[in-house]
C-alpha cells in the first residue's frame, strides 16, 4: 500500500464526490434511475472520469444516493426527538417515512438489483437504521400509544399504506392511522 492511499481523500475530491450525490438525486428523481451517467456528470459541471472514480458503477452511485436518502429521513427522525409533542413528532416522521417508500423503493431496489448478497446486507443495514429510528419516536409517544404498539407494528401500518398507493394518499392514510392508535382520554375511553 502507498503512502498516497493512506492519506485522507483531498477537499475537491470530497466536494466534488457530495456534488455529484447531490445532483445525482435531483436527476435520478427527475429522469429515473436509467438516466445516462453523462447527464449527471455534465449537470454537476464535472468530468466523466471523475464521475467514475468516484462511482465506478451504476450500482455503486445507486447505493451511494439510496443510502443518503435513508440517512437524511434516520436523520429528520433525531431531530424529532427534540420535538415538544411526542406523538406530533412520530406522525411528522411517519409522514417522511411513507413518502419516502413510495418514492424511493424504485431507486432501492434498482440500487441492489445486481448481487443478492449485497441486496441482502444493505436491505438489513437500512432496515436496522429505519427501525431504530421508529423504535425511539415510538418509544418516546408511548405514553399516548396504545401499550401493546411496537415500532414493528407502526413500521408494517406505513408501510402498507405507502405500498398499496402513492405518496399522497399514503400520507391521508398515516393521518387516518393516528385516529385509530392515539390512545383516547376522559370518558371517551374504553377497554
């Protein structure tokens, strides 16, 4: 191994390689995920070349803005946790998270469609990070939840919805969803 390749990756190569994830996620939700790689190297005003070093494969640029989707809504789901209303906060993230699955489960599985082994170990690893994200919004409104309601269960509700139609009315549905796990109050309650 050189010394070269122990040495932390210069600042342009660093700017160019967020420059291009970024781009990349703009024409990839404007064009779809078969848009032609020179399109999103001339929008980021970079060259080819440097496209490829970064990404060597379509694959690898895929996996690259899929996770940084995934990082950005585990990311809007910590900052809920400072929110003053705890149930506000999980629907406000159930909310992301619904439209996140209808709108990015193309790139997903377009980002893990050439090896079944790596399908398997990124599906898990954002799998685990959403999860830990539900399980501590859950955790946090629980007071207001049903006692038996788990992440899991939250996770399965959304899910569905987001699956079985598109983003909008899978967020109708999420607001539909709270009504029936707020937990009732006062003279209202039963069982």
């Amino acid at each position: 191994m050189s010394p070269d390749s122990k040495r932390a990756p210069r600042a342009d190569a660093s700017r160019n390689a967020a420059r291009l994830l970024a781009v990349a996620r703009e024409v990839l939700a404007e064009e779809g995920n078969d848009v032609a790689f020179d399109l999103i190297a001339r929008r980021a005003g970079i060259g080819n070349a440097t496209l490829y070093r970064h990404f060597p494969t379509r694959a690898d640029l895929l996996v690259a803005v899929y996770a940084d989707e995934v990082d950005a809504l585990c990311r809007r789901g910590t900052e809920l946790l400072d929110a003053a209303e705890p149930l506000d906060a999980l629907f406000a993230w159930l909310d992301d998270f619904v439209v996140h699955v209808a709108t990015k489960r193309p790139l997903a599985l377009a980002a893990t469609e050439e090896a079944n082994a790596l399908r398997t170990s990124l599906f898990s690893r954002w799998h685990a990070a959403i999860t830990a994200t539900a399980d501590a919004l859950v955790g946090r409104a629980q007071p207001h939840l049903r006692p038996d309601l788990t992440a899991t269960d939250v996770l399965a509700l959304a899910s569905g919805a987001a699956l079985a139609t598109d983003a909008t009315h899978a967020r109708r549905l999420v607001a539909l969803l709270r009504t029936g796990l707020a937990r009732r109050t006062g003279r209202s309650a039963r069982g």
